[in-house]
C-alpha cells in the first residue's frame, strides 16, 4: 500500500517524532489519496456566552487528526494558546501509542485558552464547525478512521454546553451541509497535554505531507473567510 494512502496513526511515534524529512523520503513518489476536507461557509450562532469582564477562559474541541485542529486555532485572534492532547478517557491512558489503537475512549483534542473580550466561544464554534473539520463524518476525518478521532466538543461548564446545543440544532436546521452533524457533546472530565513533538507540530513542519495536504488548506480557509479574526503569527506552545 503506498504510503500516500495511510492515515497518520498507521506510522509509529518514532517515525512521527523524526520530523518532516523522514516523512518526506518515506511520501516520495506517491500522490495524496485524500485530501483537506472542504470549508463550509456557516452562519455565526444565534446564541452565545454573554459578555463577560474575564481575560481568560478554554475550550476543548475533537475533530480528528490534532495537528491540523491546533494549526488552526493557533492563527485566532483571541487565542493566546493551543495545546494539544487528549480528552474523554482516562488519565494513565493517555498517551498517543494507546490511544491511536482507538479503544481507550480518547479522542485528539485541542484545548484553547482565549480571551472571550476578543474572541467568543460561538466565534470559535463557527470556526471548528466551518473551517477546522468536516462534523458529518462519524469517528473519522479524512484518512483518520477511529474513534480517537471522533467529532467531538468537549464542554466544562452549562453556558458552553447550551451554546453549543444550540447551535448544532441551529446548523441542522440550515441544512448548510447537506448531511447530518454527528458532532457530539461530552462532559469534559480531563485534558492531558500530547507529547512534546506534536505540538505546533504544523508550523513547525509545514513540508510534511499529511500537513500539506490535510490541514494547510484548512489555516489558507481560516485566513480567507475568517479575516477578521486571523492572525499571521501563531500563539505557540513552549515546549521543554
């Protein structure tokens, strides 16, 4: 099977690690099977958090592969960081070895920090929904199949939980996709920050393959129907 048409969790962590020239000997010669799943333009949500005199709050959104999810919040304006991780299962289960074999109820998560007097959950909402993720596919996104990659938001608190209802039925009823949102909603019981190699992972390797052909079309997409919002510069995530 060329190595084009596997997904990103078929290569083993060290390969991963090793960065965009390893990956980039192993593509060689072969063309992408898949490529970014396709924006949507979106209307922004009828209801959102109320305003509010704090300078920081999160977010914790799933929506497959988390390079390309953390890329895109990292060019938000608002956002003053992006981790990613893993969310949904169980602390001593989080790892990416054991959770690329799907069955540890993980999913690859980002959680973003933001400032809500800047940016507003509902903006970042729109932004998963339109441009960070395709949420009609089930437990996949593009070559990632799995739970692990599920569509998923993540919601600490009721405001978050009602807004994100509410525009998931909102987006329903506009029919804006053509096929149902299987989005789902998840209590978030914890967040565990993914291994050092792959944060920033994209701009940090934007030559890898799986980068240039999943997810810098999704930062291109942010940047052209989000110009208000995005930011050239990425918020990056220290990393010892």
């Amino acid at each position: 099977m060329p190595f084009a048409t596997l997904s990103r969790a078929r290569f083993p962590a060290l390969v991963l690690a090793a960065g965009a020239a390893v990956a980039a000997a192993l593509f060689a010669g072969h063309a992408p099977a898949v490529a970014a799943e396709d924006a949507v333009a979106i209307p922004p949500p009828a209801l959102d958090e109320p305003a509010t005199t704090a300078a920081t709050e999160t977010a914790v959104f799933a929506g497959g592969c988390f390079w390309g999810v953390q890329g895109v919040f990292q060019h938000v304006k608002g956002v003053t960081q992006a981790v990613s991780g893993y969310a949904g299962g169980k602390p001593g289960t989080a790892s990416y070895d054991q959770v690329s074999g799907g069955d540890t109820g993980h999913a690859e998560s980002v959680q973003v920090t933001y400032d809500p007097r800047q940016v507003s959950y509902g903006k970042l909402l729109q932004v998963y929904f339109s441009v960070a993720h395709d949420p009609t596919q089930l437990n996949r996104q593009g070559p990632d199949t799995g739970t692990q990659y599920r569509s998923t938001i993540f919601t600490s608190n009721e405001t978050q939980q009602r807004v994100a209802q509410a525009y998931i039925a909102q987006l329903g009823r506009a029919g804006v996709y053509g096929k149902p949102i299987v989005t789902t909603l998840e209590n978030l019981r914890g967040f565990y920050p993914a291994e050092a190699y792959h944060q920033n992972f994209l701009v940090n390797n934007p030559r890898y393959p799986y980068i240039v052909f999943n997810d810098l079309p999704k930062v291109d997409n942010l940047k052209h129907m989000f110009a208000d919002i995005y930011q050239e510069q990425p918020v990056l995530v220290a990393v010892k």
